[in-house]
C-alpha cells in the first residue's frame, strides 16, 4: 500500500473524470478575460499537469468573482487530486451553496470526506435518496461504499457497490470498490481483473490506473507497480499521488537521487504537500544527514502530528541524533498505536540501551523473545542489552542465534566478537572478528576491534598483520598507521613504529592521536621537550587545534608543565572550539581539583546549554553545584541524570552522595542500595554505604562491608581504609593506624596518607603522621589536597611558620587559589609578617562578598591598627555569616578595640547565648567578664 498521510487506501475523485462533465456543462463566451475564459486557462493548466499554476489562476478568478460556481466545483476537484482534502470540502460544499447540482459534487465529496477520516458524515449527509439521476446515484452508492470499508463494514460495501452497477454496470467507481474489497480479503489477482474489467470503460482512469500500481506494489510485484506509476505520471503529469508512489519505491530501492526528483516533481505540483517533506526526511535520514532530516520531518508533523510513519522517522532522526528522551517519547508514541510495527519496536530498544535504561529494554524485548523471535535485529539487540548487565554469556548465545540467522552480516558478527571478548573466550572472539572484517567490505569496525583485541593479547605479530589488512581497506586512513605503529611498538620496533605514525601525521597533520602516540615515544626515551615540541608546532600550523591544546593539558605534568600553562592551553581550547564540551569539562575539572568551585560552575553551566542531558556533563555539574555549596541544585542535577538513566548505578551513587550533604542518610541509604542492585561489585558504594552504616550506628554491618571488600580484591587497599574509617569513628586510633598501613601498603596515595596522618596524631605519634605526608609530597609534589591539608594541620596546630612554607609553595603554582591567599594572609598576621595586608587584600579583590575573606582582612586591619576600617569590614562579615561564631568574636573584640565597650560587650552575650560551646568560647567568656567588671 503507498503511504499517504492518514493511511487509508482511498483517492479522491480524479480531474479526468470531471473534466468530461465540467467541459459539457461549461459557458463559453466572447470578448476579454471574462471568468469562464480564466476557468478555461486554468483547466488548460491543469490537463498538462500544472496543478499549482491552475490553482493560483482559481483562486485569482475568485478573489473577483467569489460566486462564480463552476470555479468553486473545479477548485474543489483540483484540491481532491492535490491530497487537500480539507480545501477540497471547504470549496465542494460552497459549490453545492451556490447551487451547483448535488450529482455533480457529492460523489466527489463523499470520497474526500472518507479520506479526511469522516466515513460516518458520508452515510449521515449523502444519502443515496439525493438524485434519481443513475450516474449519479451510482457515484453516490460508490462513495457510501467507500465509506463502509473506512468502517470496516465490507457486507454493506459489497451491497452498495452492487447497487451502484445494477444502476450502471460499467460504473468505475463502483468496480474499483469492489477490487478494494478483493485486496482486503487477499485475492490480490482477482482485484486486479475487476481494476482491468473498469479499466475497459475508462482507460485513463487515474484512480483506476493508480489503484492498479498500488496492487502490483501489494503483490510484490515491484517492476510491474514502478511502470504503472509511470504510466499515470504519462497520462496525468504533475499526479500527486503516483510521484510519491514512485519515490517511496525509489528509496525502497536505495534509489535516492531518483527519489529526490520525484519530491522536485510534487513540490512543482503541489508546494505545500506534507508527504513531499515526509519523503524528503526518509531521504535525508537514509543519506546519514540528520539534521536536514530533522527541520523536513518537523515541517510534517507541525501539520500533521499524529501521522504515524512522519512520527516513526522522527523518533530514527533523534536517535540518530542522540536525543534520545525524544526519540522514546515519539517510538512510544507509534507503538502504543501500532503495536506491531517492528521497526518502531527494535528502535526504541536501541534507545534505551544506548541511555543505559537496561530494564525498559528489557520490558519490550522479553515478550518478542518468549516467542522464539527469528528476527536477526531483535536477537542482536538482546545481545547488546545483556552485554551491558555484564551477562555476557546470555549475550553471547543471543548474539550466536542472530548470526546463525544472518551468516552474512559484519555488524551482527562483530557484535558476537565482542560479547566472546567480555565473556573471556578470545580465541572465538578473534575467529568472529576475523570473520566479519572479510564480510566487512571497505567498513573497517571489525578490523580495528581485531586488531585491538591482538594488541591486548600481546599477540604483536598477529596484530600487525591484521594491520597491514586494514591498510590495503584504508590506505588513506590516518587511523590505519596509528594502529599498525601500535602492533610495531608491541613487537619493539620503535623506528617502523616512528615511520607508520609519521606517516599517519603525512596523511593528516593535525592528527592528534599519532601525535599522542609519537609524544609518548619521546618520553620513554626522556625528552620531554619532543614531546612538547610536537604540539607546539602543530598549533603553530593551525592555532584553531583544540585536539592539540588538549592533548598538551592531558600530558601536563609528564612535559613539566605548570597549573597555570595547563589552565592557559585549556582556556586557549574553550576559545577555539566554542561549541566543543570537552575543554569546558576538562577545564572545570581542573578548577575544582584546584579548589575553585564558583569557576568551574561557570563552566559546567556552558557545558550544560549544549549537551543538558549528557551523563558526563550532569555528573560533573552536580559534583562542582555540591562543592560550591549549592546542595539543593546538585539533587536536582543528579535527579535528572538518574532518570535518563534510572538502571545507571553511577547516577544512584552520585545522588546519594547529594543526599548525605542534605543530611539526609536514609535516602542515601536507598540510593545506595539501588546503586548496588544494579552493580553489585561497586566498591565507592560500598565504602559508602559502609561509612552510613557506621554512623548511624550499624558499625557491625559497616564492618562486614569492609571485610566483604577485601575479599572482593585482596590487592585493593579499599577494604581496609573502610576498616580504618569504623575504626576511627569507635576511637580504636592504634587499630586504625594498622588498618591505614595495611592500606597504604597496597597502594601508596595522597587519600590514604591523610587518613594515616590523622590516626597517628590521634595515637599521639604526630611527627609519625608528619613524615608519611611529607615521604607522599616528596614523590608526589604537585598535590594539592595534600598540601593544603598538610598546611591546615600546621595552621591548626599554630605551627605558622611551617603552613607558610606550604601556603607559599601552593601560591607560586595557584596564584589566584583563594583558600591559599586568605589562609597565607592569616599565617602572615600571627608571624607580624608585613605582607599580610598585601595577600589578604588580594583574596578581598577576588570575593569581595566572601566573608571568610573579609573577616582576614578585617582582624589584620585591627591588629595593624587600623581600627575604624577594620571594625567595618568585621561588622560586614559577621552579617554575611551569622552563623560563623569565629567571626562574630572578631568582631566584638574589634569593637571592644575600637572602644564601643557597650556594643562589644552585647555582641558577645548574643554570641555565647547562640553558640556557648564554639571553640574559643572559654576566651570568649573571660573577655566578658572583663568587660563587665570594668
């Protein structure tokens, strides 16, 4: 069956046969351009197929002549031709106002109205007591036969069909209705002699010749249905329908270019034709353009929304396009309609596992695979939805059936490949791979998962002669030359690896993967400046690279670079590729590693407008919104993240994670456990699952944890910093310190050495502690949290001179660090530095509304003897944060220094009153008493 915008099988009336009455009835006169001549020149038009040009002559004779009635009939019969059947009725009914003989319109009128999905007004409104004219009480009975068949009513179609020819036994309609209902039932060859049969009284019938195609197509008679379109397309020229016919059959047969000139036809046609655009989005989206494929399909459903297979394309385009909440809302749409419609159903399959909504998939795919599908696709996609349960074994077996169905298919056999991989069984793996690069043509996935799977097998020479094949595929591929320098750097040989990555950078010099492999040569042989050198130059060539900048902030510290050179080649990568969200996740990453979260929130937020519903992109976002202190908008990140993907156990994680800064521990539990149903071996969720646990008292069940985890993997040092944490929280500081060592012997880390640090001071053994952070800083020394909390530790224990030395060497990298400058200003003031002024004014400069930071400058303010100016910015920053006991007691003891006794003295009793167990409320007490004893 063609497709047509509201899938019935029915036509209009066709110009032919009204033509033959218009002609007969129609007044000729002489003299100028009269209404009767201008109906003549757009009947003219529209014999030699100039729909449109007779339509704007129509509707330019009415626009002066708004009564002139046989133009309102022809209007309405070219409307009907045209596929507008709205227009169509509008203009038949204003024909039958302006008097025009019922039997001339209403068997026009009762088609057009079947086509517009109104069967039920055809048998209410055209009643076959309308004429006793047997022409057109045939038409009449014709049309309400259509209408009946609309209803499903094929007894009473049958019965006014055969009136209509016991009235005129070679009425077309009526014949043509009674092949309709053959083909219903089936009988496709005796459809086709009763269209021949009307086809004798009326050979060019376009509704005869059109239905004669269209059973050809039902038939599957391909190259029959093609040349009977053709043949109405000859007799008619400009017919709608047989053109897009004929360009649905073109795109069947992967003809596109003939299909485009079809869609050229129906535009000259008819303009604003919606299956024309429906068409040109299947075109579209078969040549792999999918945003042209988007704007066309949404120009179709803009008019017409509930057009089914216009909704189907669009739900392909957005998967395509990866915006797949939109893609499922429109596939679901179909389904809930078309129940069974395959394709729709494979689609949004395909969709949820690409969102990782596993278990949706699943609810679609189970019911089609209890009924022992043969569909190669289905089987395929049970595969790839198990591959991601990490059941590799059901996947494998799904992915067995799907090949042994389609022998021949590269995909399905590169799908079975990598579920062996997972499942362990490479040498079957490597044997389907092998398998699918020969049936693989000049596509190249197969070959490059071959040739990784050697590489990861050691197997060097095998990969190198799969690589040599993948070159005779992709001579010019830069990518060949990179894999085939892999498998020669696997055999040890660096300089045939130098010669294939230098000619993979030959074939493309902006290459950055080749590049990347050629740097890492340069560093194994120690020449950090090469290695540098490679990107320089390649952003001297082209200083658009982003790649290039990219690759340079990745290799960072390995070619000696500062914080501040990697957060410039990252700046430099968000300016070139303004669109590109990896600089703006990299970047933000690097602000928050540095401790400045309000910047990389900027960032995420840019990240955001271009990929809102990426996973990496929610993840961070959420991560840097919980680190700014925006804790509610972190949940509502992370939310959104877990109901795209509601099977992720990451999203889970990560809102737990909310949760427990929202002080919300039971939610947190939940979402743990969902994170651990949907990966049980997820040692983060574990741990923190352990430390809830532990907390909230259920310290033995915190412990199984633990113990379960060090069973998970004996080589992990997780487990036992679980332990060490439980531990710490009952105060057991010597058995943690054991815990924390056992940890910490499995696997040196920054982390692991601050919790060490922290349980030796407790045992009482802090210069133990001390030396463990400064053996990590030795081997480690660009890290961050280390130091800052090696410098707070000697804050804390008003060890100023040493936090200095710590402060300052964090400064020379991280000159804008605000933690840095404030805590370095504060360290300067208790030591009477003179520079104290300077570095707090500074950290002032980058948050003037921080009041943390305005409480540093204030207190030194008052120390240095600026008082007045001092006591101001104290007053300010004990308004910013109420909260803040330290800050309020600056600020009474700058106004007791400022000699406002009454108001510090007031200050103080609201303080103690608010918090009367804050740290240094015992100074805060005497100080007083000493006020009042004054």
């Amino acid at each position: 069956m063609r497709c047509s915008l509201d899938k019935r099988p029915f036509r209009s009336k066709f110009i032919a046969t009204a033509l033959q009455l218009l002609i007969a009835l129609a007044l000729v006169s002489c003299g100028g351009a009269n209404p009767d001549q201008q109906l003549e020149a757009a009947k003219a038009r529209a014999a030699k197929g100039e729909l449109a040009a007779a339509v704007i002559e129509l509707k330019s004779l009415l626009q002066e002549h708004p009564e002139h009635a046989e133009s309102r009939l022809y209007l309405g019969l070219i409307y009907s031709e045209t596929g507008d059947y709205h227009g169509a009725e509008k203009e038949l009914r204003r024909a039958l106002e302006l008097r025009i003989e019922p039997a001339r319109v209403l068997p026009t009128l009762g088609k057009v109205l079947v086509l517009q999905g109104d069967a039920r007004k055809v048998l209410a409104e055209i009643s076959a007591d309308a004429t006793q004219e047997p022409e057109a009480l045939a038409g009449i009975l014709a049309a309400r036969g259509l209408a009946h068949i609309a209803l499903r009513q094929p007894g009473e179609a049958r019965a006014s069909f055969d009136k209509a020819l016991a009235l005129k036994t070679d009425h077309v309609d009526a014949r043509l209705g009674n092949a309709r209902l053959l083909a219903g039932e089936g009988n496709i060859e005796d459809a086709l002699g009763e269209v021949d049969r009307a086809l004798v009284t009326a050979p060019k019938s376009t509704e005869g010749l059109m239905l004669r195609a269209d059973l050809f197509r039902a038939g599957r008679r391909m190259d029959d249905a093609r040349s009977a379109y053709l043949s109405v397309v000859e007799n008619h020229p400009g017919h709608v329908e047989a053109l897009l016919a004929l360009t649905s059959l073109a795109i069947a047969t992967g003809k596109l270019d003939e299909a485009n000139g079809h869609v050229a036809s129906v535009r000259k046609a008819a303009p604003g034709n919606a299956m024309a655009s429906y068409f040109e989005a299947l075109i579209h989206f078969r040549k792999g353009d999918f945003k042209a494929a988007r704007d066309a399909i949404g120009s179709v459903l803009k008019v017409a929304p509930k057009h089914l297979p216009s909704v189907l394309v669009g739900g392909a385009v957005e998967f395509a396009l990866g915006s797949q909440e939109l893609a499922q809302s429109r596939l679901r749409y179909v389904l809930e309609r078309a129940p069974a419609n395959a394709y729709a159903r494979r689609l949004l399959i395909a969709s949820y596992a690409r969102a990782g909504q596993t278990h949706k998939a699943l609810e679609l795919l189970n019911p089609v695979l209890k009924k022992g599908t043969k569909d190669p696709a289905i089987l395929a996609l049970a595969g790839e939805v198990h591959m991601q349960l990490n059941d590799y074994e059901r996947a494998k077996k799904f992915f067995e059936q799907a090949a042994a169905l389609d022998p021949k298919n590269a995909a399905m056999r590169t799908g079975l490949g990598l579920s062996q991989l997972a499942a362990g069984d490479v040498d079957a793996a490597t044997a389907e791979l092998q398998s699918a690069s020969a049936l693989d043509g000049d596509r190249y996935h197969a070959d490059v998962l071959l040739i990784s799977t050697h590489l990861q097998r050691r197997q060097y020479a095998q990969a190198l002669k799969a690589a040599r094949a993948l070159e005779s595929k992709q001579p010019s591929n830069p990518m060949t030359y990179n894999l085939l320098a892999a498998a020669y750097i696997g055999s040890n040989d660096i300089p045939a690896a130098r010669r294939s990555l230098e000619k993979s950078l030959a074939l493309q010099p902006g290459y950055t993967p080749a590049a990347l492999n050629l740097a890492q040569l340069d560093l194994q042989e120690g020449n950090k400046a090469a290695a540098r050198k490679r990107f320089e130059d390649m952003i001297a060539r082209d200083r658009s690279n982003v790649q290039a900048y990219i690759a340079l902030a990745s290799l960072g510290p390995r070619i000696d670079a500062k914080p501040s050179e990697i957060q410039a080649w990252l700046e430099a990568a968000r300016r070139e590729g303004p669109g590109t969200i990896q600089p703006l996740v990299m970047l933000a990453r690097f602000y928050l590693q540095s401790g400045e979260p309000k910047k990389a929130l900027e960032l995420m937020e840019q990240a955001l407008i271009g990929a809102p519903d990426n996973p990496e992109v929610l993840e961070l976002t959420g991560q840097v919104q919980l680190a700014a202190g925006e804790k509610n908008r972190a949940l509502a990140t992370f939310s959104k993240w877990g109901t795209i993907q509601p099977a992720s156990a990451q999203a889970a994680f990560r809102m737990a994670i909310a949760q427990l800064a929202n002080e919300d521990s039971t939610a947190a539990t939940n979402s743990l456990r969902r994170a651990l149903s949907n990966r049980p071996e997820f040692p983060e969720a574990q741990v923190m699952l352990a430390d809830v646990a532990a907390r909230n008292g259920r310290r033995d069940e915190a412990l199984k944890i633990a113990q379960e985890l060090q069973r998970q993997n004996t080589k992990s040092p997780v487990g036992w910093i679980v332990e060490g944490d439980i531990l710490m929280l009952e105060k057991r500081f010597g058995h943690a310190v054991t815990a924390y060592q056992k940890a910490y012997s499995l696997s040196k880390s920054g982390p692991i050495a601050m919790k060490l640090h922290s349980a030796l001071v407790q045992e009482g053994k802090s210069n133990e502690g001390e030396s463990k952070l400064k053996e990590w800083l030795k081997f480690k020394p660009d890290d961050v949290p280390v130091r800052l909390y090696l410098a707070e530790h000697y804050l804390k224990g008003m060890q100023y001179q040493k936090a200095i030395g710590e402060y300052e060497f964090l400064l020379s990298n991280y000159p804008e660090n605000l933690v840095v400058l404030n805590n370095l200003a504060w360290c300067y003031q208790q030591t009477k530095d003179a520079r104290a002024v300077e570095i707090a004014g500074k950290a002032l400069r980058l948050e003037p509304e921080n009041a943390a930071v305005i409480d540093t400058m204030g207190w030194i303010l008052v120390e240095h003897g600026d008082v007045q100016r001092g006591v101001e910015l104290l007053r300010k920053a004990s308004a910013l944060a109420p909260k803040t006991p330290q800050i309020r007691y600056h600020y009474a003891q700058g106004l007791a220094k400022a000699g406002e006794r009454t108001k510090a003295k007031e200050e103080l009793e609201r303080l103690l009153l608010d918090f009367p167990k804050f740290p240094g409320s015992g100074e805060a007490m005497k100080r007083l008493a000493d006020l009042r004893g004054r």
